[in-house]
C-alpha cells in the first residue's frame, strides 16, 4: 500500500456496496494502466484519488497525502456474476467525508474511461501479445 492508511485512525467504518459497473472499470484499469494510479478531483480542491491494487484512497495533497476517505478490503472471492455490487470496508477519516463520496465515485469513473480509451490500441494495430 502507497498511502498510510494503515497508520491513520479511522473516524467510522462501515459496510459499503460499489456498483460494479465502476468496480469492474477498475478492475481493468488495474490490468491496463500502472498502479498506483493518482486521479485529479476537479471541483473538490487539494483532494487527489489514489487507486492501488487493493483499496481506492481519497487524499489532502496540501497535508502530505493524508487520507480522508478510503474503499478497502474489497470481497471479490466467489464473485460469481458481472453485474452485481461489490462489498467493502469504507473508511472515514474526516467527519466530513461522506459529503465527497459520490463526487470522488463519479470522477473516479470518468478518469478511468479517458485513461483506459486512451491506453487502448488503436483500429487495425496490435499489441504484439495479441499476434
């Protein structure tokens, strides 16, 4: 893990579901682009999302990184279906960071579909893997 998440005390921890739409874009990202991966967050100031192989990290960029809000612990074994949300631990750090959740989810998705089109082949070429 890049961030110090494990080092910070949590403010609340819950049970969350990700839609798994935006899960499995992740998921492909994470195959497709190099990790950690840092996304700006236009619109929400100094904060900076950070996607690693095993959580997504809202961080103060002004305060060295320190973590506001982190997606964790992500229960992926027995998934059996695409289409159905994913279960994890969602970790607050700020008595504010709920009001950023959808922000930072929407923004995520955004990012990673510019990033994942622009990192995709062109027409008519090929990787050479895929020869």
């Amino acid at each position: 893990m890049v961030t110090r998440i494990n080092d910070m005390p949590v403010y609340a921890a819950q049970t969350e579901q990700v839609d798994a739409a935006l899960y499995n874009l992740w998921r492909r990202a994470r195959l497709h682009l190099e990790m950690p991966l840092r996304i700006e967050l236009p619109g929400l100031k100094q904060l900076l999302l950070i996607l690693e192989e095993d959580s997504w990290v809202v961080v103060d960029q002004c305060q060295y990184d320190l973590p506001v809000l982190a997606w964790m612990g992500f229960q992926e074994s027995g998934r059996t279906t695409l289409h159905m949300p994913v279960t994890c631990t969602m970790n607050y750090y700020h008595y504010m960071a709920g009001h950023i959740r959808e922000k930072v989810l929407v923004r995520m998705g955004e990012a990673l579909e510019i990033q994942l089109s622009d990192a995709a082949p062109t027409a008519g070429k090929h990787r050479p893997s895929q020869l």
